[in-house]
C-alpha cells in the first residue's frame, strides 16, 4: 500500500466552443474557449478508491477520459504505471449506458472483448456467464442486444465488460446512477469486494455523497474545472473545510443531526464560458469578501491531510 | 434445427419480412426481378435460341415480326433481328451483361466509397478533407464524360481487338468511378457518429487495433443505409450502362446489353421493324422500375429517416 500509480499534475483540458468559422466571420464573434478541467493534480493509491464529487459540468467526466488516455491533455500530465514501470491497464465504466455497447453486437460479445485472445473460446464463453451473474444478469442474456435491456441492465452490462479485463484500474463513471437501490447496493458491494481481493483501483465518479462515503477512501471536490477541496474521505466528511464543500455535504440528510444549520445556498450557475474573477465560487459563496473577488485562491495543505483552495480557511 | 433452418425461421418471423408482406408493389417488384434475375443468369439454359452462335442462324429468319402479327411465328415469339436473331433471347442475354455491369459497377462504387468514406470519418482533419474534396470535385463530372475520357484513353493506348475484349471491364470501371461518393457520404457520416460513441473509447481501452474497432465495430454500423443505396444505385448503373451503349461507347453489338440492342435496333424503327428496339426497351424499363420500386420500398422499410 501506499504506492501513487495514477499520478496527474497540472492537468488542464481546453475545448474550443467557438461557433463555425463561418457564422464567426458573419457576426464578428470571437472565438470562446471552455477550460473544462483546470490545473487539476492529485496521486491516487494502489487499492484505494479516488472518488471525485462536483456539480453537472464541472469536468469529472473530462478528467476521467483524460486519465484513461482517451482524451490528451491541452496542459500537465498524466503518469500511470504500475510498481514496476509498466503502463496500467486501466477499464472504464461510461457514464452513458447507452452509447457504451455497440448495438449490433450481442452482449456476450461484448464483454468477451477486453479478454486475452490467447483464452480458447470455450474458456472465454464460461468467464461471460460467470460475469453476466456476478451483475445480477442471467446467463441466456449473453445471447441477446443492448436493446433488449434497460438503461440499469445496460450499465451492469457494462461493469462486468470492465471487470473481464482484469484490469488495474477502473474508471467508474456514474457506474450506478440508473440501477435502483438494492441493485446499487449490490453492485457497490461486489466491487467493494473485488477490490478487497484483487486490489483493484478505482477512480469513482457518482453524485450521490451516500455512495461516495461509502466507496472512497480519498475525495476531490471539484467545481468549475478545478478542484477546490481534496483529502482523506472522513477528513472531507467530518470536517469540510471549503464553503463549496460544506454546501454540498449539506444536502446529505443527515440522520443524526437532521436540524444543522444550512447555510444560504445562491442559484446563479456561473457559465465555464464566463469564469467569474478571482475564485470562482464567490458569487455563490457566503463568506466572500473583496479578496475573493480579486484573487484566485491556491490549493494549500492542512495538517489534518487535505488541501483547500479558500482564503477564509485558516491553515 | 439447422443453422439455415434457424436463420430462415428467423427471417420469416423477422419485422422486415412482415413488412415487405404488407407491401403488394414491393412483392410485384421483386417477383418481377426474380424472374427477370433467373432469366438472365440461366440464359443459355432458358433462352429458345443461341442468337449469338452464327452457325444456328438463318437469315431467311430475319426481320421477322412477333408471332401474334402477320407474318410471325411462333418459333421467334417477339420477332427476329435482321441477322435472324431470336429477340426474345437476345434479351435473355441482353439482360444478363445489363445486370452483371449494374452489378459490378455498384459493387466497385461500394467498395471505393464505404473504403474512403470510413477513412474520412474516422481520421477526420486533412484526410477527411482531401477525400471529400475529391468527391465534390468527381461530382461536378457527369458520368458520361468520364466514360468519354476512359474510351478516348484505350482508343490510344489499345489496339481494336484488345479494346473490344476489356470493353466489359472498362464500362464497369467508368460506371463505377463515376458513384462512390454517395457511398463515401454516408458512411463517413455514420462513422463520425460511431466513432464518438463510448464502445470504441471501451475497444480502445482493451487494446484492440483501430483496424480492428473499424472493421468489426463501425463497419456494420454504417452498412444499413449502404445496402439501401447500392439497391438504389443499381437501377442508376444500368440505366447508365444502357445510355452508355446507346451511344456507342458501352457493350460492343458482339456482346449486346439491353442498351445495344435498343442502339441496334433503332436504326430499324423507321422502316416499320419497330419489335427489335421495342422489346429490349421494355425489358430494360420493366428491369430498371422493379429494382428502383423494391430498393425505395427496401429504405423506407429499413430507415425511414432516409427519405
Ligand atoms: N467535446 C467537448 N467539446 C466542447 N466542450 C466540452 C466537450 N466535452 C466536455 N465539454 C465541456 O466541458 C465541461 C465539463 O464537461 P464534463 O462532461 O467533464 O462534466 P461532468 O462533470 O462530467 O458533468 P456531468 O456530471 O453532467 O457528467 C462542460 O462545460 C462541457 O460542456
Ligand atoms: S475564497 Fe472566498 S469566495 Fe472562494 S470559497 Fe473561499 S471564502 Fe468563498
Ligand atoms: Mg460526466
């Protein structure tokens, strides 16, 4: 334990959002950049769930793909090797159940394909059905099209083609946003437990802070391309330091302590396209002062083990 | 149950087969070309005579008329040529080089076109953008040129008895040339769409060769409307073909399609022989109409967006 084998620093995604050239030239428009992901850096242990948090747009997918080499970088870098220098063999779970199984192939053939060629056939079709069950699917589905499946039954489809590739990573993208609870729980279980005995790494994505408390071992706060709070998950838990944090953790019921107090919460999303000056967060925040508005916040450590991104936080 | 009987079962009960049920012009259609398909294909074992054996000619048989005139016989049913030549088997054979240029013509444009249009799409960026180029550019030539400039190039470059033996190959070739960008279009445009799907990012991850995600992943994506179009298209190239010969730069009269014989007979239509041109004339419409009706029935059965 212990060992960084993702390791990203100063990563930075740039998308251009520029209307067409001609439309451009017709209306004199200038040409618009989205910094989707934004000096994002952070290591990620062997055996241990990352999970990253934020709102809709706020570039989790986009450092996911980044990570797995699906998307290259406009600024920093990615390092992902294994103890003994290797490239990691990392699978995916995408946030979209739909786009993620080519329709005109049958499941089971799907999910034979990050298999090693080298496996005979027959050993081959016996893994796809021991997979099909370990989601909760049953062995006559290999046979059958992404079709004939629901969006929940699609993204288990999906899991265990990542689990086929015995892979060192995975990439969990809202792996289980369309399952209804005991299916989620199910499932939340089996990687729990995968990773228990293969010591798996997981990158985990999910909206839901419930899960994420249960899953993650570390937690990053993301919110406009940048992470503003990142640190060991009962740290972030029990004492969150950055206004964003404490918003969102606010909307967890809280069982124990249900009449906390909450803290006003603003409506206006800022557009990734029209970043707001000095830190982001400041229209929504309610401890804002004039700093704020001038000047961008860096991400400092805290004793406790985390690091924040805030003026009004203390070291 | 065997495979075939399982597929054949399937196909049956499939959506598309109920479908083509439902459509009397489509069942017209393709019982029209089945027949038209199996009296071209088995020619030389369906048709009444060998009309293009000289030996079995007689000319005391020629320019006669179909047998319910004055004049016919049941012998030759829709009249005989000047030479003395069957029409009704010349059509037989007519129809036979007719479908195998429409045929092989389309198959050459599906070729270069699903070829270049998956390239384009995939790689996108300059790639992309000469291919289509191209095709803008082959698009402002009508086929007729480019069947021009190829005879005026083997007119130079082949002696006359070469010329007449690759004649079939050259039509082919300048038909064929002539339709691939619809092909390219489409298939680039399905491409980019399969492309920016998750399951080639997942295929990517798993390590599997971009050769192999496009040719097991995005090709059969795109075949569907590929399919459509080559049915479509085949009516095109035979029609094509047949103006081509009318013109006198397609099949030598040696070796007739439908189009040559209709050029054949026309010089004869003025003195009243008007069978000789007639009949290959209507089984090239008959032809052409039952390709294009099952094709249009085939696009809105498969993909009515397409329309
Ligand atoms: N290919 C792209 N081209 C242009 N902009 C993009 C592209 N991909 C993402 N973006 C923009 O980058 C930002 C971050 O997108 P991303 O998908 O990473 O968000 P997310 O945190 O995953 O959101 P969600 O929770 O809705 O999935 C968004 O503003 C999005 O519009
Ligand atoms: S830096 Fe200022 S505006 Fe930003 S979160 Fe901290 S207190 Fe709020
Ligand atoms: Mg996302």
């Amino acid at each position: 334990m212990g060992v960084a084998i993702v390791s990203v620093r100063e990563l930075g995604r740039r998308f251009d959002a520029s209307a067409p050239l001609l439309q451009r030239l017709l209306t004199r428009a200038p040409r618009r950049f989205v910094n989707a992901v934004d000096g994002v850096s952070f290591d990620v242990e062997e055996g241990t769930t990352f999970a990253i948090v934020g709102e809709s747009g706020c570039g989790k997918s986009t450092v996911t793909r980044l990570v797995a080499g699906l998307d290259t970088p406009t600024h920093g870098e990615v390092r992902c090797l294994n103890r003994t220098g290797n490239p990691l063999h990392m699978q995916m779970v995408f946030q979209d159940p739909v786009g993620s199984l080519n329709a005109r192939w049958r499941v089971g053939r799907s999910i034979a394909e990050p298999m090693s060629s080298a496996l005979p056939v027959a050993a081959r079709d016996k893994r796809v059905v021991e997979l099909l069950e370990i989601v909760g699917l049953k062995s006559s589905d290999a046979m059958k099209f992404p079709q004939e499946f629901s969006g929940g039954q699609r993204q288990r489809i999906a899991i265990a083609r990542a689990l086929a590739g015995e892979a060192d990573v995975l990439l969990l993208d809202e792996p289980t946003s369309a399952l209804d609870v005991s299916v989620q729980a199910q499932v939340l279980n089996l990687l729990k437990d995968l990773q228990d005995r293969l010591g798996l790494t997981y990158i985990f994505i999910s909206h839901n802070l419930a899960v994420v408390r249960y899953m993650a071992d570390r937690l990053a706060i993301m919110y406009l391309g940048r992470i503003v709070e990142e640190g060991p998950a009962e740290v972030l838990f029990e004492a969150p330091a950055h206004p964003y944090t404490r918003q969102l953790l606010d909307t967890v019921p809280d069982v124990d302590n249900p009449r906390r107090n909450r803290e006003p919460q603003a409506f206006d999303i800022p557009s990734p396209l029209n970043l707001p000056t000095g830190c982001t967060f400041h229209p929504r925040c309610p401890l804002a002062t004039d700093v704020c508005r001038r000047q961008r916040p860096v991400l400092r450590n805290r004793p406790n083990g985390s690091r924040v991104a805030c003026h009004a936080v203390a070291d | 149950m065997t495979s075939v009987q399982i597929f054949l079962h399937r196909f049956y009960d499939s959506d598309l087969f109920w479908k083509f049920r439902k459509t009397p012009a489509a069942v017209i259609a393709a019982a029209v070309l089945l027949v038209m398909v199996v009296c071209a294909v088995a020619a030389p074992l369906l048709a009444p005579h060998t009309p293009f054996d000289p030996g079995t000619l007689n000319l005391m048989d020629s320019r006669l008329p179909p047998a319910w005139l004055e004049g016919g016989t049941i012998t030759y049913p829709l009249g005989t040529d000047e030479q003395g030549r069957d029409v009704l088997s010349t059509i037989f054979y007519g129809m036979r080089i007719s479908l195998a240029v429409g045929v092989a013509a389309v198959l050459l444009s599906v070729v270069i076109g699903v070829t270049l249009g998956l390239i384009a799409g995939w790689f996108g960026g300059w790639v992309d953008a000469v291919i289509m180029r191209m095709g803008d550019v082959q698009l402002s030539f009508p086929t007729i040129m480019i069947a021009f400039f190829i005879d005026g190039i083997t007119k130079a470059v082949m002696p006359t008895d070469l010329r007449e033996l690759t004649r079939f190959y050259v039509v082919i070739l300048a038909i064929g040339l002539a339709d691939w960008v619809q092909f390219a279009r489409t298939v680039r445009a399905a491409t980019m769409i399969e492309k920016n799907k998750d399951y080639t990012a997942a295929a990517r991850l798993s390590r599997v060769s971009t050769m192999r995600i496009v040719f097991t992943h995005v090709l059969p994506n795109t075949l569907g409307p590929v399919i459509i179009l080559a049915t479509l298209g085949l009516g095109v190239a035979i029609l094509t073909e047949a103006i081509l010969s009318f013109l006198g730069l397609g099949m030598p009269p040696t070796q007739p399609s439908l189009g040559a014989l209709i050029r054949v007979g026309n010089d004869l239509l003025l003195s009243g022989e008007w069978w000789i041109s007639m009949f290959p004339g209507l089984a090239l419409v008959l032809l052409v109409l039952s390709v294009n009706i099952f094709g249009d029935w085939l696009r809105d059965a498969l993909n009515p967006r397409l329309k």
